[in-house]
C-alpha cells in the first residue's frame, strides 16, 4: 500500500494541505445517523470540557476520576449497551463503539476503564437472571457502583482457558482460592465478575461469579507502576477462601468461558487516540517551522500524515463493520471483531507513534499530549490477545518436547554450545578445550575469566530436578533472560547412593571442571554452613578433600548475613544469601574480606512451599527492583532458583525452625520460569533490565512448549499392602527398634528415603506413646485396621482392647531431611527410640523396608488418593497429600512410552478409582512472601 500511495503524489499532498482538509476526511461522523451523530456530539463535549483538560493531571498523580465518570454516567455512558430496565442506555455496539472513540479523545485511559466497565455490566445484564439484575445494575449503570473484570492469572495471560483459580462448591455456596493479575480498578472498584474453574480443566470448566468487595478472604496486591494507563489503578486480586453464594454465579456451570469471550469481542477502543493524535500532529506542523516555512510545507510530512489518515479512516471502518456484526448477531461477528482488534490495535499504535515523531523532540515532553496517547494505548498491542499470539498458528498437543541436551552444571563456560552472554567477548573463546589456563579468578574486587574482567549474571537450576531431555531449553531460556551463567546443587546422595557406588549417569550426568575441557569455573566449599557450624574443622575439612581430589577452580563459601562469619574458609571467597536488600549488607561482605568481588550466591526469587500451607509468591516488581539495586553496585548476582523444577522421588527436603515443615513435591518456588518450565511476568521483567545493563539485543526466548491433558484415567486393580507381606519382602528381626539408616540392607549402608513398617505383637490395648521417637509420621494399625496417626505433635494414640494377641503395626514415613539450620545432624528417620504401651516398651519387632525402589513396585497396582507417592513407568514423580497446597504432581513428557504406559500409586489411606489428568498445574492458594 505504501507504494500505491506513493503513485499519486499530489492527491497525498492535497490531502494532507489546509486545516478543513485532512479533518473532513477523517470525520468520525461521516456515515452515522442523526442520533448518532447526536451522542457522538455530546461525548466529543463531554471529552474536551470534562477530560482532555486533566487528562495530564490524572497520569502524573496517578488519579481515579470517580466523579468525573460519575458525571458521564448521567448521559447515560456507565452502561451503554444495557437494557434500559435497570437504568442502562440500551444502545447497540455500533453506538457504544461510537462512543468510546468520542471518549477516548479526551482520556484514552479513563475511557478504557469505561469500557471495562460497561462490559461487567452488560455480562451481569446478559446472563443473571432477575434478581442479579436488579441487585448489581442500577448501581453500576449510575456509577454508584464501579465494577472490575478479573479473567488474566498470572501463569495463563493470553490463554484464558487454563486458568487455575478455583471455587469448589459446598451446599449453596463457593470456596474461591486463586489470584488475577493486572486487574483494572483492582482494589478501588466495587464489584468484581470473575472466571473461576468449577469443573475440570478446560473451557468447559469455567464458570463467573460475581463478588463484592469486602468478601472475607478478599484481598488486593500492591499498586501496580505502569507506562499508561495511569488514571486507572491496577493491582493483582487475591482470593484466599472466599465465600461466594451459588446466587451470584452468572450463568450455568461451565458458561463462564463463553461469557469471557462474549464480553472481550467489544474489546478496548483505541480509535479516538489516533484520531486525536493525527489532529494534534496536524496543528504542530501548521505552527512548528523549520527554515523559513511551516513543517506543513514539508512533501515527506505530507505524504506521513496522508498515510497516518489513512490508516485512521481503515481502523475505523474495520471496527464498526465488526460492531454491527456483533449487534446483528452475525456467526462471522467474533472473526471480525479479531480481525478488528488486530488491525485497529496495530494501526492505531502507528499512528500516534507517527504523530509523537512529527513533534521532534516536543513529543517526548510530557506538556505535549501526544506522549501520552502513545503511552496509553501501547498496552492496547498486550491486552487484546497480544498480536503476536493471535498470528501464532496453533499447536497439538503431544506427550512433550524432545530436545539435545546441552549440561552446563555449576557455572557455564565460554564455549559455542553454552547459555552464556560474555559482553561481545568472542576473542576469549578458547581454541581448544585444552588451551585454559587461568580460569575464575578474582583480582582487585573484580572477576577475571582468563585475565579480563567477568561480571556474573548467574541463575539456579538443579539438574536432578529437570529431565534431562529438557536442559537445553531451560538454559536457552537463561540466555534469553540475559544471564551469562548458570549455578547448580550437586546432591551427593543421589551421586553415591550406596558407599563407595557413584552414578554420573543419565539425569546425573556432571562435566568437567573449566581447566580440564568442561564448564564449571567455579566450586562451593560448602552452603550456608555457618547457619549451622557445629565444628570448626569441617569447612577446612571438605576444603581439603576438594583439593586432593583435583579441584582446580575458584573455591566458594555461601552464607546468609547471620552465618557469614561461621562458614568462612581461608582461601574460598565468601559470598551471601539473602531475599530482602538490607542497607550495608553488601558492605558487610568488607568486613570479611578485604578487595574481593561482591557476590549475591543466592538471592530468592521465590520460596520453598510446605505440606498443609500456602503456595508462596513472591512480588516481581519488588523482586526486579531489588536485583537492580543489587546491580547498581556492581556487584556479581546470582539468581536463587532461575528454573526450580520438580523434587522427583523423596527429594523434596525440609524445614525446622520452631517446628518440623516437609516441603511439597513441586520445587515450583514462584521462580523466574514455573515448574514446567514456562515463562512468568518475573522473566520478562528481569530480560528488560539485564537487556539494558548489557546494551545489546538478547536472543529471542524459545516457544514454550505445549501440555497435554489425557483425561481421567480409570483404575481396574489394586491390592493391600497387607496382601503381598511377607511374600514381597522379608522382615528384618530386631529385639530393639531401629532407625532406617541403621537396618542391615544396601551393603550395610541403611536404607535412605521412603517408609518402613515396624510390627509387634501386643496382648489387649491401652496407650499407646512414642515419647517423640516418631520421625517423621506413622499410621498404627492393629492387625489390619487404622487406628490413627503419630508424629511430632500427636505423641499418644489410644490402642482399642481385643482378645488375644494382634499385631500393632506402625507405618513410619520419611517425610523428608532438615537440609538447613541447627538441626542438621538430628536426621535419623523411623523409630529413633522405644515406643510405650501402658509404660512398657515395644520388643520383638519385624521390620519391613518400603524404599519404593523399581523392583519393589513393579509388583504393586495402585489402590486411592489421599496420601502416597505416584509412579510412571518407573519413575517416581513424588508424594501427594490431600493437605495441599500442591493438589498435582508434574509429569515429564519424555517419561512418557507410545503406547502404553504404567502408573502405579503407592496409597497409604484412601480407596479411589481415578486419576485424572490435566494440562495446567494447581499449587495451591497462594500467599505473599513477606
């Protein structure tokens, strides 16, 4: 088109010559009725008497124009297209469409709300019945009220129909948990209609609710700080156990999504900023002069603003043919209203941009309103389906992604197949993987990477907690992020599983140190250690070892504030662990050492989740405003985790302050990329600022890979574990209890994680107490039939009475090792000491070791849900436990076979039928780290 507009040169030239000229072509009246042009005029009045005149003020000072939008729901605006019966205008689409044009031409801003708004409306006039009607519309139509739409979450964005946030019903109400994020009105507004799942996953299991505000378990995020839209206030909107009446349900069941997409086909208008912005560049060129004579005079610019006319005049003509589709009812109505959105969004963005470069460098000063028509419909291009994912053709689902691996444990190194970003230091390749020689060194407060100076943008990602068909793209997923090295845990006790056996195989494939052909540059002695620091000489110790054993690199210790000074080691640099910046903390690091680097080893992005609590989150803007200033002062940093993944088997690990917290099965950790490995707001946030520390375009991040749901999967067998003891195992006979690191298996190094059955044969019943020598919970039975359940809070258990001798069977499970603080070396799992009943100790036990290895459960068939652990053609994918928050367990793609596949469930409670699988994960209602 540019070409055709090219060809007639002087039409373009009288196009964009004289005042009457270009406005009488762009006229947004041309066409319309005569009541249509009548409103039009009253809300082109209202626009420039009501509006345009505070538009500035209201984005400066971040101001909700309550009264002013309360003056323009007396002409009728606060609900356009609502029947007149509960105080609604009764327009058509067209006409609303009209309207917010007129609107926006004074405050692009404030009319988007507006149009937010009436949209709420009109779902509550549309789908309630009656008495919702009547209930929520008059004081909405009026403004009175103000109303919210809570449909994008924070791990879904464009694709609403994976959204997690949940109402499960009981009686005649809701249980709402969950959260939206970018919530227009979020926090000031009145009502909020938001899309909840109800049934399972999909489009089909979305239903609406209508909430007040005020709704206990109603909660809202900090303000969010935003490029535009700044007269209108957004914040995340939080629900934690909501109670929300059946009556407010909009709808059916399972309507909700439909409802969503009905309200966004209207979509937010952006046409009257454009048209205003054409206007405005308009007027600067008939004022602005450049050598003598008018800009106006100027042929490039003329041709510039007969293009930006025409662009109008299209955009325009595209959105009200798709409102008059949507009023008629029309099937092709929803296809052009996308086609709308795409087209007017796009184009108009052009325009106004167009507009702000004819002004020079007056359009980059905020007394010039043309800014802040680019500001404010920039987001335009993010909220109406995102441009981008609108033109992306769409994926099947499959069983995952296979990928090359590419391993960079520890630290990566500057080689061709590496996730690094070196600041355009190509010449430090090396040659030949042979040719290293000086490797990480610090020198002068500084990093040096063979003698030149090395500033490291690190994140955290386990390679145990990640298949290893899917290394590659997590660490292509780093590099996109900007960061230039990658930092990782290396579990000894997945390594050397049994003494003197190691296994750096597979998922535990580890390369080389830096100075001999592989990536690590760097080695930690020990972490958080002086959180602990129970002897003196362990650190020296652990030193030394590495050494003998040919460590050649950087040697490292990692501390929070309060351990820094009691995990040092003479010749490892000290670096330190923290989530909120502390003023002096980085020059506390001075104190310890003089004329080092400043490293931050971890700091958290997230934090670790607990059985029976809430799933953490941990804000992204104060997250990213704390790496910056962390960056600010030149020091190396760390991201603590960048990918955390998912603690496969009995990885997961634990916690003990004041008391005794397993952590869940998912290692989501509210990190930079979720579990499965997709981009959060925190990723895109963190490539911005480290694109702009580098000063260098960054690669594109890579697609994200697509999820499967296979539905629910119906069980035909199970049996009791009662059934295959003693056939499948053989007891181990002990007067004494013993502990599961103790017992006589592996080559006599004990038995390490999973459960152990202890059995004793008592006469008649009483009290049963353990005196806290239950690590970490059992199940009692007496012969085959529960009793209840022991663990450190629950130390006494009533036995029933019964005739003759029985069997007390106690089913101990290891819920997981303390891996951080005082009581590191207190982890001995099982019975640790005597249980009593009536006083007297327990003796003669059988005792039977359940470690869920694969020969074990190949022999097994699943049995319910409530509490177990999960088994996928031999790989175990973790615990469940009906406590929460974590209600699903991640399933790799490459685990999967064509064809058949095995799932055995090791249940310990509840009988069940189902699996049911699904393609979004649901951690649990979440809660702000503080």
């Amino acid at each position: 088109m540019a070409l055709a507009w090219r060809a007639a040169p002087r039409v373009a030239a009288r196009l964009a010559l004289g005042r009457r000229g270009i406005a009488s072509c762009i006229d947004p009246s041309v066409g319309l009725t005569e009541d249509q042009k009548e409103f039009q005029k009253v809300a082109l009045d209202f626009a420039a008497k009501e509006m345009a005149p505070y538009m500035a003020e209201w984005d400066e000072k971040e101001i909700f124009p309550v009264e002013t939008m309360r003056k323009a729901a007396q002409l009728g605006f606060g609900g356009i297209y609502v029947k007149p019966d509960v105080g609604g205008s009764g327009l058509s689409r067209l006409d609303t469409s009209i309207i917010f044009e007129a609107l926006s031409t004074g405050c692009t801003s404030t009319t988007a709300y507006m149009s937010i708004h009436n949209m709420c409306v009109w779902m509550i006039d549309t789908f309630g019945n009656e008495e919702q009607r009547r209930r929520f519309c008059p004081s909405l139509c009026s403004m009175e009220k103000f109303a919210s739409y809570c449909l994008t979450e924070p791990g879904s964005g464009s694709d609403a129909a994976s959204l997690l946030t949940s109402a499960q019903r009981k009686g005649d109400t809701y249980v709402l948990n969950g959260s939206k994020a970018f919530i227009s009105g979020g926090g000031d507004t009145d009502v909020y209609v938001v899309m909840c799942r109800t049934g399972g996953p999909g489009p089909k299991g979305i239903s609406c609710l209508v909430l007040e505000k005020g709704t206990p378990g109603l909660s809202f995020g900090k303000k969010e700080r935003k490029v535009g839209w700044n007269s209108q206030p957004t914040r995340a909107v939080i629900f934690e156990d909501c109670v929300v009446p059946v009556a407010n349900r909009l709808g059916a069941e399972g309507q909700g999504f439909s409802i969503a997409m009905q309200g966004l086909n209207g979509g937010r208008i952006n046409i009257g900023a454009a048209h205003a912005s054409v206007l405005l560049a308009r007027e600067h060129l008939t004022v602005r002069k450049q050598f003598g004579e008018p800009l106006a005079n100027n042929q490039y610019l003329q041709f510039g603003l007969a293009e930006m006319a025409t662009r109008l005049v299209a955009a325009r003509l595209m959105v009200r043919n798709a409102a008059r589709a949507l009023q008629e009812g029309r099937e092709d109505a929803a296809v052009l209203c996308s086609m709308a959105k795409l087209f007017a969004t796009d184009e108009c963005f052009l325009i106004c941009n167009q507009a702000l470069q004819m002004h020079g460098g007056y359009g980059y000063l905020k007394d010039y309103a043309v800014q802040q028509f680019v500001r404010d419909i920039r987001v335009h291009q993010i909220l109406e389906v995102w441009s981008q994912t609108f033109c992306f053709p769409s994926f099947t689902y499959n069983q995952g992604v296979w990928y090359y691996p590419c391993l960079l444990p520890v630290v990566s190194e500057p080689c061709e197949n590496a996730v690094l970003h070196r600041f355009n230091w190509s010449e430090l390749t090396p040659l030949g993987l042979w040719g290293r020689t000086l490797g990480l060194q610090t020198e002068n407060s500084q990093f040096l990477l063979e003698g030149m100076p090395f500033r490291i943008f690190g994140g955290s990602m386990h390679y145990f907690r990640v298949p290893r068909e899917y290394w590659e793209d997590r660490m292509l997923k780093m590099k996109a992020c900007g960061l230039n090295t990658l930092t990782t845990y290396v579990p000894w006790n997945l390594h050397e599983k049994e003494r003197g056996k190691f296994d750096f195989t597979q998922n535990l494939d580890l390369e080389y140190v830096y100075k001999r052909g592989g990536p690590i540059i760097a080695v930690q002695v020990e972490n958080e250690y002086g959180s602990y620091a129970k002897d003196p000489n362990y650190m020296t110790y652990v030193k030394m070892a590495l050494l003998k054993r040919g460590i050649v690199e950087l040697l490292m210790t990692s501390d929070n504030k309060n351990g820094l000074s009691f995990g040092l080691v003479e010749g490892a640099l000290a670096t330190v662990n923290f989530q909120k910046l502390e003023p002096g903390l980085l020059k506390y690091l001075d104190t310890v050492q003089r004329d080092q680097p400043k490293m931050v080893m971890e700091y958290w992005t997230g934090w670790f989740d607990n059985w029976g609590g809430p799933h953490y989150v941990f804000d992204a803007d104060e997250m990213v405003n704390t790496v910056a200033s962390i960056l600010k002062t030149g020091a190396s940093i760390n991201l603590y985790m960048f990918h955390g993944g998912t603690n496969f088997g009995f990885m997961n690990g634990a916690l003990e302050a004041d008391e005794y917290k397993s952590d869940v099965t998912s290692y989501d950790y509210d990190a930079v990329l979720t579990e499965a490995g997709d981009y959060t707001s925190k990723f895109f946030k963190l490539r911005q600022l480290f694109s702009m520390i580098i000063g260098q375009p960054l690669p594109l991040p890579p697609m994200i890979e697509s999820k499967a749901s296979y539905g629910a999967i119906l069980l035909h067998q199970y049996i009791s574990l009662w059934d295959v003891l003693p056939p499948l195992l053989q007891p181990i006979k002990s007067e004494l209890p013993v502990n599961m690191e103790n017992l006589h298996l592996n080559d006599s190094t004990g038995q390490s994680y999973g459960y152990v059955l202890y059995e004793s044969v008592i006469f008649g019943g009483g009290q049963l107490h353990t005196r806290d020598h239950v690590r970490d919970r059992a199940q009692v039975f007496v012969n085959t039939v529960y009793v209840g359940e022991l663990d450190y809070n629950t130390v006494e258990l009533s036995i029933p009475e019964g005739q003759g001798f029985r069997q007390l069977r106690l089913l101990v499970e290891n819920r997981g090792r303390v891996n951080y603080g005082l009581a590191l070396n207190e982890q001995r799992k099982g019975l640790i000491g005597d249980v009593f009943l009536n006083k007297t100790p327990l003796r003669n036990f059988k005792i039977y070791s359940l470690e869920m290895k694969p020969a074990f459960m190949k022999r097994l068939v699943p049995q319910g849900w409530e509490k177990g652990v999960v088994f996928v053609n031999g790989q175990n994918l973790g615990r469940y436990w009906k406590i929460g928050p974590q209600e699903t367990l991640y399933l790799p793609g490459p685990w999967l076979r064509r064809g058949g596949n095995e799932i055995v469930i090791f249940e310990e409670r509840t009988a069940g039928r189902i699996i049911q699988s699904v393609d979004i994960p649901y951690l649990g209602r979440t809660q702000y780290v503080d």
